[in-house]
C-alpha cells in the first residue's frame, strides 16, 4: 500500500533548486499550484492513487529562509504538503514533512504516525538545532491528537507552538507572531467540506452497485426469464444508482437540516423520503416497494457509514447508534429482498 | 444547535479541575472549544461537543484529562 519512494517525485516540477544550509543541501519549492497539482487532488478525492500520493520526507524550503525563519511541520501526504507550502506565500520558512506514510495530518495523529516519536526523530536525524538559531516548531493544531508537546519539548528543546486548523491561516498566524483567533482553531463542517467527501463514498459504493446489478440480471435471467430483465433492468438500475446518489451525495449534503443528531435518524427519514418520492415516480406497486425497503437499508447503512467521514462524531456515540441500527437495517433488507424474490416474476 | 453536535451523553471525557495547573494547552487544541481557559484553570464548556479525538489528554502535562480515544 506505501510505495517507497523509488517511485516518480511528484515535486520535480515544484523544486526550485536547492538551499545551501549548515546539514546540507535543503530542496527549495515554490508556492504555485500547477494543473497537475490540481488534477492530482482531484484524483484522490475520487480515490485515484489514493494511497501512492506522498513526497519524501524530510526538510523543504520556501523563499529564502535562514536561520531565523519559522518551522512548519506537516504530514508527507502531497496535498497536505501543497497546502502548507501555498500558504507560506509572503514568508521564507522551512517546512518539516513528516513520514507520515501517505496520510493527511489528521488522521495520521489519530493513528499515532503523525506522532511525537516521528516529529522527535525528525527534529534530531534532520539536525534542526543546527539549522535554525531559534527552538520553535510550528505544528497544526490538528497533528495535537498525536503530539505531546511537552515530551517533544523535553527531548528536543523545541517548543511546540500549535498553529491554526487550517493552512490557509498560516500566513495571518506567522504576521501576528504565532496569535490564533478562535475561528482559526474551531473545526467546521461546512457544506463544501462535506461534499469533498462524497465522490469517494460514491466511487466506493460503485463496486457493489455494479456487483449487485450483474447478480439481479443472473439471477432474473436464469430463474425467471429474459424478459422480465429487460422489463425491470432500467428500473432495477436507475433507483439503485438514485439510493446511491441518495446516500453518499444528498445525505452530505442536507446534513445538519436531517431530523436528529443521530446519524441513523437522519439517515432513515432520508432513506423514507427517497422510498415515497421513488414509489410515487415509478408507480406504488408491491415490487416497487419492495425494491425501496431495500433501498431504505442501503441508504440506511450509507449514512451511518458516513460517521467515520466527519470532524465531529465521537466514537462512543457512533458505536452507540451503529449497534441500535442493525436490527433496522436487517429488517428493512430482508423484508425488501423476500419481496423482491416474491414480486419480480409477476412483475408486480 | 451547533451545526457539528452529535448525539448528547455519550462522549466520554474525564476531566480532574483539582490537577490543573493552567498551562492552557487543553483549550488551545481542542478541534471543538470543548475547554476554556477561566481563571487560570482550565473549564468544561460542552462535553457534548468532544469528539474523543485525544489531543487534550496526549497534551496535558498533568493528566488532569482522561479521554477513550479512537482512531477517527
């Protein structure tokens, strides 16, 4: 899953030579994105290379810093190393990447890779000390999960100061002496942050929808006839691909307006709604019906698999509501699939 | 109701005030300004907006903050 890095460097275009420094040669970067930068966000918001989306760690430069110059440290994820070097625009400083294998900060701390052992070893086999004549390391605020400023402190004399949720307030923060508002450091979950993330749920739930339509056309064909697959096949796959819009794009998307906080709550009158809408469209038959139940627990179980995708569910709550959920979900899929298995031949 | 509440009750989150001796990390890490600083020791604002994330038990110096962290 983590290639080592023999693979293509993906800063070649980005590296503005390099920086001689008291450890050595230091690669310097610019602050432009270029349309390959771009594209290659795009492409793992849709899971392309998803996991192969990682630079070399190690020591950067931006501008022309010296020993003076602030500190950043960030994860070897490219986007997350993109954001930051974008965002230091304005200042000279020195970027400390992480080896974070691949992942964003975030999660990463979650994990304990971006973590306090990782940011020690950095700081001492990169020989921080002797590059910068201060002992500050600007850390982002998220990386906190995995970082214990203190132990970092004590085993290598710099201080950790946590800098703002947000790369694009790195600038404002250095400007302001290393000063975060409270907006700098609350998490949001705006709409637009939210449907950052449903392509990937949808690319992910592609799989089975194509799974699951070549299974109905089989079985359809084989233990009914043909006709009744080309009947019903526009139906059978246009509604299943609608549930699946339905759970991976409309529920982000409607989040905080869904009844309840529970993400099951949301998710059933979601799936209730779609299951009326859908009926009343198609014609309220007992097949059509029968069809929604099953799309109702699809929709169902999409939304509460979208707890694991947010910057605010705890883990407690999810395990609560997922646990309470399952016989619903059961229900609504076995009463839906008999249905199916007793109304298809008649096409009723 | 804030736009990131979750469900109510269940985060678990353990905070000893008597410990504290106001270094103020809990309230600059946490994603959701669950703490505040208030006379030089630390406060509680919202339990119910604590995602269990960690940061404030990995930073506390005195391990005044217990938190059952996941991975996220």
């Amino acid at each position: 899953m983590y290639e080592e890095v023999s693979g293509p460097d993906l800063l070649r275009a980005q590296k503005r030579g390099t920086l001689t420094t008291p450890i050595g040669e230091v690669h310097v970067v610019d602050t432009q994105w270029r349309v390959q930068d771009i594209a290659g966000h795009m492409g793992v918001r849709f899971g392309y290379r998803r996991y192969r989306y990682h630079i070399e760690p190690g020591i950067y430069a931006v501008g022309e810093p010296d020993e003076t110059s602030v500190v950043i440290a960030t994860a070897n994820y490219k986007p997350s190393f993109d954001h930051v070097r974008k965002n230091v625009e304005g200042h000279h400083a020195w970027i400390l990447v992480l080896d974070t294998h691949g992942i964003n900060v975030w999660c990463a701390a979650g994990k304990g890779t971006f973590g306090t052992g990782e940011l020690i070893r950095m700081i001492q086999t990169r020989n921080l000390d002797q590059l910068v004549s201060h002992r500050k390391i600007i850390v982002p605020q998220l990386g906190a999960p995995g970082i214990s400023a203190v132990q970092v402190q004590r085993q290598t004399g710099f201080t950790v100061v946590y800098g703002p949720v947000r790369a694009r307030d790195i600038s404002a923060f250095i400007s302001a002496d290393f000063l975060a508002s409270e907006t700098m450091r609350d998490v949001t979950f705006t709409f637009t942050e939210r449907m950052a993330l449903a392509p990937l749920e949808w690319v992910h739930g592609l799989k089975y929808y194509v799974l699951f339509i070549l299974l109905w056309i089989a079985a359809v064909w084989f233990l009914i006839d043909k006709q009744t697959v080309v009947d019903q096949l526009p139906f059978v796959m246009g509604t299943y691909m609608g549930a699946l819009l339905v759970g991976t794009a409309l529920f982000p998307a409607l989040l905080p307006w869904l009844p309840g906080r529970a993400f099951s709550v949301k998710g059933l009158s979601l799936a209730i709604a779609w299951m009326l809408c859908m009926t009343l469209i198609t014609g309220a038959t007992l097949l059509t019906t029968a069809h929604g139940l099953l799309q109702c627990a699809i929709i169902l179980f999409l939304s509460l698999n979208f707890t694991g995708s947010t910057t605010f569910t705890s883990l407690s709550g999810v395990k609560l509501e997922t646990a309470r959920s399952i016989p619903m979900m059961a229900l609504l899929a076995l009463v839906g699939m008999i249905g199916i298995v007793i109304t298809t031949k008649g096409g009723i | 109701m804030k736009p990131t509440a979750y469900i109510s009750g269940v985060a678990q989150l353990v905070y000893l005030p008597e410990k504290c001796v106001g270094c103020g990390l809990c309230a600059i890490v946490c994603p959701h300004r669950v703490f505040a600083m208030e006379g030089g020791k630390a406060v509680l604002r919202n339990k119910d907006l604590c995602m269990e994330c960690g940061a404030c038990e990995r930073n506390c110096p005195v391990g005044a903050i217990q938190v059952r962290s996941g991975v996220g």
